[in-house]
C-alpha cells in the first residue's frame, strides 16, 4: 500500500503519540507501508524522496483537530530500465554471484537470467502477476524469497527496497538460481542416500541439476521440481503432474496454479499434463528462451559475447580414444576396458581400484595429453562432472549456434550417462530447432562413443582461450605498472563532459554542492539516496563526477572495488573511474592488444557523453561515428569530437 501525505506530519519511532518525533512528513509526500498497528490507525511508513537519510517512521491516518493525515493512493509507477541496462546487470550478476560463492559444481549464467526474465515479464519492471504469491519486477519475487537473499551471506548489502527495482533484482535472482540449483542436488542426493546409492554423495557427485530442473523450480516451486525429477529417475513420467503437485498446493490455490501456469501445466485437450508432458513443454520453452536471450546479447552487447579462440587439441586425443575402444576395448566390462578407465584415474590422481563413473576422468585425461597450457587448468575434482562448470576463463551462452568443436559441456543426468552429470565435448547441435546436441565422451553406454542428448539438459558450455589469457595477463601487469597521474587528463575530460567536473554532481543538477554532498557520504549512503531519487521518479541515479549509475556504483561495490563503509570521495570516485575503464580493457589497450578506436569504443559505452569513434551497430539501429553510443536514448548525446578524444587515449598509452 501507498499513502500520500495531505498535511505536514510527524513521523515518530513507535505507533504512539508518546513516542520521539524522528522525522517529518512533508505534504504531498508518498510512503510505502512496511506495517499496520493492530488498530489500523498508525502506518509505519518508508518515504519514497530524494532526501537524505532515507526516512522512515509511524504516521497517524487522522487526528481530531484536521481529520484526515493520509490517503491511500495508487503505487508510483515502477522504475524503468532499458534491455541493455537489463543485459549489462545479468552479466554483472553471473560475475559476481559466481565470484562469491565457494562451492565447485554450482555456476549460474547470464543467458539464463535473462531468459527467466523474459518468460515472467518479457523483460519488464512488472507489477506482481502470479495469483498466489506478492512477486514483482522482471523476476516476479516475492517478498519472502528476496528476504531470504536478504539473510544470506550474498545479500548483505541489499535492501528491502531494492526488490522493486528491475535492475537490482538480477542479484537476487542469481541467488535464487544458485540456491535452487543446491537444494535440488541435496534432494536428489539425500534421496539417494537413504535408498542406499551413494554415487552422487560421494567422489564424483554430487547431482547436476539442468535449467529445466531451475526453471521449474522458479516457475512451480523448488519442493515440486525436486520430485518431479525424482518421479523422472523412477521412470514414472507417465504420472500426471496433479499427483506432486497436489501435495504442495491446498486445492483452491492448486487450481489458481493451473490456470496461471496452463501452457505448461495443461494439454492441448485442457486435461492434466502428464510428467513427461510438463518435462517436455519446459525444455521445449527454456531451449527457445536461451536462443532468444543470445540474440538479445548479440545485438544490444556483443562486446558480452564470448571471444572463441584457439583450437581444441585435446578432441584429437579424445577421437583416437573413441576409435581404440570401438575396436579393441569394446566396453568397461572387458578387462582391457576396466583398465583403460583406471588409466584415466591414474591420470588425474585420483585413487580407485574399481570403476566408477568416469566421464570427468575421461575429459581429464584428454586435457593432460593435450599438454601445457590445458593440462595446467583442469579444475580440481575432475572426476565430479559437475565440477567442469567452471572450467577454462569463458563461459559459452546456452543459446550459442555456434559453439567451437571441443568444447567442454556439461550435462544434467540422462539414461546412458551417470546418475551425479556427465561430461564431454562438444560434437555438433541437430534436430528440429537444434534441440539435440552430440557429445564425444567418456562413460557413454561404458564406452568412449558419440551420444545424443536433449539440448535442454546442458548446464554449462566452457572454452579456454590461451589469447584470452594472455591478454588478460598482459592487460593487468601494464595497468598495475602504471601511475594514477597517467590517466589524469583522460579523468578530467570524462569528468568534465559528465558533470562539469562536479564530484558532487547529480543527474540534472552539476552544480550541486551540498545538498546532498556525496563527498562526505559512504558508498551505502549514496546507494540509498540514489534508490530514493529514482523512486521519487528521477529518470537516472547518476551521481559524482563520473555519474554513476546506482547498478554501476553498487556492481562496483559486489566486486570489491570499494566498500559499503568507504567514503564516496574525490579519490575513491577516481579509483572507481579508473575500475571502469579496466573492464572496458584499459590494461589490454596499454599492452597494445587492443586498437584507440575499439578501447575509445567501449568507453564510449560506458560513459555517455563520450562519441563512438567508428560506426556501430546498437541492437538494429547504426550509431555513427561522433555520435553518443545511447543516442537515441532523449537523455545523451556526445559532447567531444571523435579527433580530440582520440588524441587524450592515445596519449595515455604513450
């Protein structure tokens, strides 16, 4: 609910008139209830300004003097974001929800948060859709999942608040991923457990959760998806799904269920869906979803995309392994084929005398016959599929049509394969929509084979790219070699273009000074006076010399650029700056890896008020050369031209 103020009030700290005044409430003012007295005459209140510190207090509906204090009013509208924006904050979130989390087997990525997003919204700041629950934004979540992120060691920085913006709402959404993907595994796990299989609790577990296995549980409920895939691995997909789901849902909200989530949740007749049926539809939705999200990347940020180099010398030892086992070594029952698996241990240094599920020891051993640099970067735990999530420095989109020979990918279990994932290289995409995917692998029917799989069961695509490496090495001594006074007249001139030089400056007003003064002010302060303003309906949140937008000051901060408790200062604006141009590839352009046009290119797209010096294609539309990258946006244009701007990069190299 939402209250407009129709006279000056004071906020106090408790619903009592004898509790101390802590704030005020300004006529014409709009708060969000947080809570309601019991009596329904104080509302505690979350006012929705510009003002800093946020305020926040009990207010009274009505007095005897002027009678009503309050109204209810309509919602403000939600704070909107452009696709690109959405784009960026998904990929920032895989970066940091990634880098955060400890556990080896769990990886979460960009392309499927954007396709999540875009089958509850289609990429929109929504007001709440599902019957049963309060979810909201491109995500629709519900408070008590965002309060969860809230608790957890990855939410420590958020707010309740940020769960109505669009963009915030990636970060917890990439927990929610990574969350549900660990309770499934557990499921599976215990359930094994306690029917006396051990395989995905011990060394090569543990279970690899799919997409479709998330998706469902985003879409239906983590408890649901956990026994639809365990109906599946009972071989009893031929069940209607009413029998699970009518265990986790009274019938009333079990039937708001079925008509909200009928495309998935009923057949073409209007009867329950059947397990298989459900399985199908979804992996049919997801695998369409992911091609759709690698367009969206492809032509709003191909810089996102990844840089596919090199060729793959392992598949050359993997193919001649294939050959020898269907010649000679048939398959692992054999004595000449138990041994060959026991080599691929050996070769990992990992201890066994029997065989055990080996497609990660099989991918392993193929890594250390390719030799230096792969054999140096197999992961730790080879023998755990799931493990190779993470492998080599790029992650290939989901929906990618055209992933290199050799890639490594890893799969969610399916007959044929081991019961924890399985694991291997990539062959070819085929059938209708290429819904098939060929794998060349290890422990494929106990042999070495080519095998197809449902695309939908991939859950991760990795590379290894040696100029990637090097780059990045060479990028980062060049950039750790350098001095702050180098990039001094680069600073200035995006600092004056942006905000007159202001590092108080905020979006619409470069001339302020102390109202608020972001200089005095730390990184948590300035992110909640940046959530108010947009709130209160600021088309951008962009503050300081360098304008920083919220998601760009708070990504920073997940990164580990600057702390929440860091005074938000002339210097640390600076550092932060310079932060930025490091991920648009200052190290790479100091090293010479990468040309003034392309670097002024991606700062370009970083900063505004800077010209892209070539033309460029943004989604369909050209951007040509000196104009402001966001150009169409109503709020940019450049303010430099190309010839002066490439004479400051060029003289920062030197």
């Amino acid at each position: 609910m939402f209250y407009e103020a129709l006279h000056l009030i004071n906020m106090r700290e408790q619903p009592s008139l004898d509790a101390p005044v802590i704030g005020e409430m300004l006529t014409g003012d709009i708060g969000r209830q947080l809570t309601a007295s019991d009596d329904g005459i104080w509302h505690e209140l979350q006012i929705l300004t510009n003002f800093f510190p946020p305020r926040r207090g009990w207010v009274r509906e009505r007095n005897n003097a002027v009678g009503e204090l309050i109204r209810e009013v309509q919602a403000p509208p939600r704070p909107e974001f452009t696709v690109w924006a959405f784009l960026k904050a998904c990929v920032d979130s895989e970066i940091w929800i990634n880098s955060k989390n400890n556990e080896q087997g769990f990886f979460v990525i960009a392309d499927y948060l954007i396709a999540w997003a875009n089958i509850e919204s289609k990429l929109k700041n929504s007001p709440p859709k599902n019957p049963l629950t309060d979810g909201v934004g491109p995500f629709q979540i519900t408070s008590s999942d965002w309060n969860r992120f809230l608790a957890s060691n990855f939410g420590a920085d958020f707010v309740e608040e940020d769960r109505e913006g669009g963009l915030d709402q990636t970060s917890g959404a990439a927990f929610l991923a990574l969350e549900a993907m660990k309770a499934i595994s557990d499921g599976i796990t215990q359930h094994d457990i306690a029917n006396g299989d051990g395989e995905t609790a011990g060394p090569t577990g543990p279970y690899v959760p799919s997409y479709v296995d998330v998706l469902l549980a985003h879409l239906v409920g983590t408890n649901v998806a956990i026994d639809i895939r365990l109906a599946k691995l009972r071989d009893e997909g031929g069940q209607f799904i009413d029998t699970i789901l009518s265990g986790h849902y009274p019938p009333e909200d079990l039937a708001k269920l079925f008509a909200f989530r009928s495309s998935l949740l009923l057949d073409a007749a209007g009867g329950r869906e059947t397990i298989d049926g459900l399985l199908l539809k979804t992996e049919s939705l997801l695998n369409a979803e992911l091609q759709k999200a690698f367009k969206l990347i492809a032509e709003n940020t191909p810089e996102d995309l990844p840089k596919v180099d090199g060729t793959a010398p392992w598949i050359t030892f993997a193919d001649t392994e294939r050959a020898d086992w269907e010649q000679h070594l048939i398959d692992e029952s054999t004595m000449q084929g138990s041994a060959r698996v026991l080599d691929y241990f050996h070769a990992i240094d990992f201890s066994t005398s029997s065989v055990k599920p080996w497609c990660g020891a099989f991918v392993g051993f193929c890594m250390k016959k390719a030799g230096a640099p792969f054999s140096g970067a197999i992961v730790e735990g080879p023998a755990r599929a799931a493990n190779w999530k993470s492998w080599g420095n790029v992650a290939i989109p989901l929906g990618d049509p055209n992933v290199p020979t050799g890639a490594v990918v890893v799969l969610a279990p399916e007959k044929g394969s081991a019961r924890s994932g399985h694991v291997g290289f990539f062959s070819r995409y085929f059938g209708e929509n290429d819904s098939l995917i060929e794998i060349l692998g290890g422990n494929q029917s106990d042999t070495v084979t080519r095998t197809k799989f449902a695309r939908s069961k991939i859950a991760a695509i990795r590379w290894y790219s040696p100029a990637l490496m090097r780059d990045t090495t060479e990028g980062d001594d060049a950039f750790a070699g350098s001095s702050d006074e180098r990039f001094g007249q680069l600073l200035d001139l995006i600092g004056t273009l942006e905000s007159n030089g202001n590092y108080d400056a905020f979006f619409s007003n470069s001339r302020n000074i102390d109202d608020p003064a972001f200089t005095s002010m730390s990184v948590s302060q300035v992110l909640a006076w940046q959530r108010g303003f947009l709130a209160r309906g600021s088309r951008s949140s962009a503050v300081g010399k360098y304008q920083f937008l919220r998601k760009t000051l708070s990504g920073l901060r997940d990164r580990g650029a600057i702390a929440s408790d860091d005074q938000f200062d002339q210097r640390r604006q600076d550092k932060l700056a310079l932060e930025l141009m490091r991920g648009r590839g200052l190290g790479r352009y100091l090293s010479g890896a990468l040309s003034s046009e392309d670097f002024g290119l991606n700062l370009a797209k970083e900063w505004a008020a800077l010209p892209v010096p070539k033309d460029v294609r943004r989604g369909r539309r050209l951007v040509k050369a000196g104009q402001s990258y966001y150009s169409n946006d109503g709020l940019n244009r450049a303010l430099v031209s190309v010839s002066a701007y490439l004479n400051i990069l060029r003289s920062t190299r030197g």
